[in-house]
C-alpha cells in the first residue's frame, strides 16, 4: 500500500511539473524573435530582448505585436546601441496591438553583430495570470531595393513570476 501510495505521489509530482515548465526556445538561423521563457512582475516593468539572426542585408523592418490587454501592458520598444541611425514609429498599443515600423532614413543596414537588436518594455497588470503571450504578427523584413526576405518568427509564451 505505502508503494501505490509512493508511485501516485511521485506521479502527481511529475505531472505538476511538467506543466508548470516552460520551454526555452532556440532561435533558429536565421530567425526573429524572443527566446526567453519566462517574466518577472515588477512594478516598474522589465525589458523583452528582441533576437534577430541573419546573414541577409536587413534595412528595415515591420510586424505587429499583439498581446492580452488585460493580463500586461506593452510600451514603444528601443533599439540597442548597436543601430543607433534607424527609428521605430509605433501606435499607441492600447487594445493590445501595436503596429512597429523600423526603418533608416540614412539607408543604413541592421547590424546583427549582437543577436539583441531591440528590447520590448513589458508591464505585468495582472500578478495573478500564470502566462503572458507576445506575437509578431505579418513581420516583413526589407532589404536593398525592396527585396523582402522569409525569417522564421519566434513568438514569446512567458511564464509569470510572481
């Protein structure tokens, strides 16, 4: 009896687990994306790096974010230092979709030397929700006159941390 009681035990505990766990993801080469798999809620916010890999000439950019407005709340994201002569225009996000345009009115090409090319300032407004989602919808990545290339997408599924 105390074994079927110990195997039920370490069963129930298995399972537990295994749906609790979120899954890193590896992003691909080329691809686009976030890699994290999990959030922390913090008053203040936290930053979601952005990766992109690629050996294709990127010069500019496009995609819309969604999320769920009512478990976080997603502010304009900021290019790394290391493309400093490219703007990002982008809507207000308020119902929980925000159109992003990147682009360089110099002509410069993204500099891919650092996998991080932008980070998305996150807010947690739901400390009780166990999952935030962030996707890149219809991303369009542009290169020298206008060629449009095919980069796999990561869309992040985050565990929250309390």
């Amino acid at each position: 009896m105390h074994l079927k009681n110990s195997l039920l035990a370490a069963t129930i505990l298995f399972f537990l687990t295994c749906t609790q766990e979120v899954q890193k993801v590896e992003l691909s080469s080329p691809g686009f994306g976030v890699t994290a798999s999990s959030i922390d809620v913090a008053d203040e916010g936290v930053d979601i790096p952005v990766l992109m890999k690629t050996d294709d000439v990127i010069k500019g950019m496009q995609f819309t974010l969604t999320w769920d407005p009512n478990i976080g709340q997603v502010i304009k994201p900021a290019l790394t230092p290391a493309n400093p002569n490219f703007t990002i225009s982008a809507s207000d996000g308020d119902l929980g979709e925000m159109k992003v345009l990147i682009f360089s009115m110099t002509g410069d090409v993204f500099n891919t030397d650092d996998p991080t090319v932008m980070n998305i300032p996150v807010r947690i407004t739901d400390p009780d929700a166990s999952m935030f989602s962030l996707a890149f919808k219809d991303a369009i990545f542009a290169g020298p006159s206008a060629i449009a290339y095919e980069i796999p997408v990561s869309h992040a599924r985050l565990k929250i941390n309390p």
